[in-house]
C-alpha cells in the first residue's frame, strides 16, 4: 500500500507537515491510510472540498457503497469501521432518507432554549471549577474539557450517569481505534438503555422529542441519531474547548487587552476552528461512478475523506484573516453540515468564559509544544492540558470540591461521571428547554462574584482574562 499513514504518534505530534508533504507530492487530493488496511483518498484542497461537499449527486454518504467492505477487503473488526461503516443516521445517508433523519435532528435540538443551555453550561462549569479550584492545578482536558460536554449531553437528553459513563467509554474507544470492536458494543449497550428508559419514562429532553417526532423513529432508528448525537457533541466538543484553551494559554496574540472591542474568545474559537479542528479528517464520501475531483480520478465505490485541517489551511485561499471568519470547513458544508453548530460553539465559548473569568491567572505548566496529543486519523485531540493558578475558592463554601472524584489514572480509563451540578441524584429529563432561536455566536456572559485568595499573581505577565475579570468585578 502506498498511502500516507494518518495513525500514529508521528502523524498526532506534528499533521501540519504529513498535510503540507501530500500538498507537495499528490496535489489537492492524496492517498492515505487510515489503519494498516484501510485506504482513502483526502482531500487538502479548499475548494475540493467544498465542491465535494456540495456535490451529493456524485459524492454520496452511504457506506454500503464501499467497494472494499462489499469485497471483504476489510475485515469486520477493523478499528476504522465504528466510524465509517454503515448506520441507519443523519451522516450516513442521502436524499429522502438523509432528509427525514435530518429533520428529527433539527427539530428536537431547535427546542433546546439557547439562554437555558447556558445557564446550565455557567453551573456545571462552576461545579467543576469548585472542585479543583482548591488545589491550585488541574487537568483541564480531562478534569474539565472532557465532564462540561457530558454534563451537558445527560442534561438535554436525559441520560442518567451510570448510562453515560457506558456511552462516553465507548465513544472514547471508537475515536481513538483502542478495541473498537468492544468499544462500539459498549456504545450500543449503552444507547439501548437510554432509549429503554426514554420509552418508560419520557420527559422534555431531546431523546423523548427524538421520539415523538412525526418522522416516527424506530427504537433502531432513535439508537442511532443519539450515537450521532453523541459522537459529535462529546469528543468533537471537549477538542474544541481543549485546543482553545491551549491556544490562549500559549499564544501571545491572545495575550493583550480588550481594546479595540475585540472578543478574544470568540477570536480564539475562529483561530482553532481553521488551524486545529476538532475533527481534523471526516467528512467520508463515496463516489457514485468514476469521476475526476480537482484533476484526480476517484474510483466509484472508494472513499474519499475530506481533510478539514488541510482544507483550512490551503496555501491558496486568499486571506489568512481568521478572528470573525467564519467560512472555514470546521463545521462541514453542504447538506450534510453540522445541524448544531452554534449550539456547540455556545457551550465551548461559555465554558471558557467561566474558566477564565474566575480562574484569571492560569498557566500551562510545561511549553505548549510539549503538550501530547491522542493518535488518530479522524480527530485533532489533545492528551492533557496540565495548568497552575492560585487557589480559587468554591463559589458554594461546601462544595470544596467534593462534587467531583479524581480523574482515572490514564486517559483510557475515565474516571466516573459526575452527579448532577445542581443535585446528588441524576434529574434525567428534570429541566424544561423552551424553544428559542439560536444565538449566531455567544454571548456575554453575566457578571459574577467569586471568591479568590489573596494569593499574588504568578511572575508571567497577566493576560487579557486578569483585565476581564478584574472589570467584570468593579475593582
């Protein structure tokens, strides 16, 4: 096979180079592997991609046409096919059907209140906030990163923890190809006992709208929209908010002040949304017949992956401009493009928000290029994002942190999810979400009122977020 590897440690450390050597050797599309056994075209061209995207008569999202599956090329239990093979969902499917699947998506998440969603984001991430606040250090990948998606994915959809924990073990599983074959069992165990307790006891959450939509979902059917729903408002989402968070951590462009009316959040998602995606390669499609793409003969029946990442940072696009731009691929094009963008765009801005605002003076404890990052081909993932600050308080006095256990020992065994932010017990369901349109982009946030100790600032000069929080305070 000659296909460049997209596994690996050497790809995870440094994609940037692998995208700009197959921009160099094969043009606007290359061959890649994405196992040992699993070939693919990518496509690193920007306006490749989105004439693909674009472009569902020619290029299609069924997996059942992947000619090297149908032949027996690919076994089974190959780690790649959790992502890639078959489901009965929104991404893998066209026209009429992709349609229906669609709407139950749309509609049910258009329910889900906008101002509700954030003022549940502000108290889990509080929750969790007061749970490491007292130490003066944290994992913030998997000590806040990783919890803030899960605590709001059991919110909206009902899912109480011992469910969840399932689903987010299988999830992690799948995306990092570490026994996939098991990890996907998982994942469908899990779901299975969502939608059981969702058909016993329904209540205003998104599983239960899922449910009663006209569409008229079959429990199959409902499975795999949540999966879907799952896969890209978890892992997706905690990428999101972790490789923002290095990037404001690290980078001195966003280490100035507010002036000029800047946002420096909304600045640093743009940032990360063109230059370090989420999902760095997705985006699989299958051509119907023989067909040239960008000059490149694509076989019917093979995949084709787009390359976000590489598409993104196409030497040929005209402006390098990212803070406000929002034309980048993060989000996918066409008639497969993400449904809950903003909603998700809403939850990592206020997540870090509220990080930043009442944990003001934070560093990385080791050099932003030394930070690892979790191996595979489809996502942009770190491993650990370790920071100190002075201690801060919890905003409840009895909280001190006992809300929230230690996180398990590697990232491959997470820890147990949390309780509820606002109880002991799981309230799957327990909160009304009005419908209400959605936001275009966050909003700020209310002003709040935390208690620090008096602990001098670390010698670092302080960053924008000191000013922000030091102005939010009336000091």
């Amino acid at each position: 096979m000659t296909g460049v590897p997209l596994y690996g440690a050497d790809f995870a450390d440094d994609p940037a180079s692998v995208y700009a050597r197959l921009r160099r050797d094969h043009g606007p599309v290359a061959p890649v592997l994405l196992d040992e056994q699993v070939e693919a075209s990518l496509v690193t061209s920007y306006d490749a991609a989105l004439q693909l995207l674009r472009s569902p008569e020619t290029f299609s999202k069924d997996p059942r046409r992947w000619k090297a599956v149908q032949d027996g090329r690919i076994a089974p239990d190959n780690p790649v096919l959790p992502m890639m093979g078959h489901r009965p969902n929104a991404l893998f499917t066209d026209g009429a059907e992709h349609a229906r699947y669609r709407s139950a998506i749309t509609d049910s998440l258009g329910r889900v209140d906008p101002v509700e969603l954030r003022e549940y984001v502000e108290r889990s991430s509080d929750s969790l906030i007061d749970s490491f606040g007292p130490e003066g250090k944290a994992d913030l990948r998997r000590e806040y990163a990783l919890v803030v998606p899960l605590l709001v994915f059991m919110e909206m959809f009902g899912c109480p923890p011992g469910t969840a924990e399932k689903l987010v073990r299988g999830m992690s599983g799948i995306f990092e190809m570490v026994d996939a074959e098991n990890a996907n069992a998982l994942l469908f165990e899990g779901m299975v006992e969502l939608v059981a307790l969702k058909r016993a006891e329904p209540g205003p959450d998104v599983t239960s709208w899922l449910m009663a939509h006209p569409s008229g979902l079959t429990d199959e059917e409902l499975i795999h929209q949540l999966t879907l729903l799952m896969g890209a408002g978890t892992e997706p989402q905690q990428n999101l908010i972790s490789n923002s968070l290095r990037l404001l951590l690290s980078d001195d462009r966003f280490a100035g002040s507010l002036s000029g009316g800047t946002m420096p959040v909304d600045d640093a998602l743009d940032e990360v949304l063109w230059s370090d995606p989420p999902m760095a390669n997705y985006g699989v499609h299958f051509p119907v017949r023989d067909v040239d793409l960008a000059g490149v003969r694509l076989r019917e029946g093979e995949p084709v992956v787009v390359s976000f990442a590489a598409a993104n940072t196409d030497p040929a696009l005209a402006s390098h401009r990212r803070g406000g731009n929002r034309a980048h691929l993060a989000w996918s094009a066409g008639p497969h493009a993400c449904p809950a963008k903003e909603s998700a765009r809403l939850i990592a801005a206020v997540a870090i928000e509220r990080l930043l605002d009442r944990v003001p003076d934070i560093r990385l404890t080791v050099p932003a290029e030394q930070l690892r990052w979790r191996p595979g081909p489809f996502h942009r993932a770190l491993a650990e994002l370790p920071v100190v600050f002075p201690p801060v308080h919890p905003k409840d006095a009895t909280a001190s942190g006992a809300a929230y256990p230690a996180p398990g020992a590697t990232p491959a065994s997470p820890r147990p999810l949390p309780p509820h932010p606002a109880s002991s017990e799981p309230q799957p369901g327990g909160k009304e979400w009005p419908s209400s349109p959605a936001p275009t982009s966050s909003t700020p946030s209310a002003a709040t009122s935390t208690a620090r100790t008096t602990s001098s600032a670390p010698a670092a000069r302080r960053r924008w977020w000191h000013s922000l929080a030091v102005w939010r305070r009336g000091r």
